[in-house]
C-alpha cells in the first residue's frame, strides 16, 4: 500500500511541474530581427449574402454551399 502510495504522489508532482512549465514559453526572444513588409493586399467591399439552410438537406442539395 505504501509503495502505491508513493506511485501516486510522484505522478501527482509529475503531473503539476509539466502543468507549471507548460505556461511558460521555451522561445527565445526576437534580438536583431526587422520586419518588412514585401507586398499589401487591397480589396474592395465584398458583398455577401446571408440565408437561412435547412436542416435536412437531401443530396440535390448539397450544392448549396457550393
């Protein structure tokens, strides 16, 4: 009993340190970079039309996300 006991507790701590470490960030920080920009995109106003699906689509139907 106590030998699973001991199982149990080093588990348990197991579990809480890769929790702890889990919230922090392994990556090293940006030193030297420099962003720049290559190309921007521009769209115009995109229009969009809403409607209600139905539930029960047979096969004929399907297409209407198409």
């Amino acid at each position: 009993m106590r030998r699973k006991l001991g199982w149990i507790v080093f588990f348990t701590m197991a579990v809480v340190v890769a929790v702890v470490y889990a919230g922090i960030g392994w990556a090293t920080t940006a030193s030297g970079f420099h962003a720049t920009t290559l190309a921007m995109g521009r769209f115009g106003e995109i229009d969009v039309l809403n409607h209600l699906v139905p539930n029960d689509l047979t096969p004929r139907d399907a297409s209407i996300w198409l």
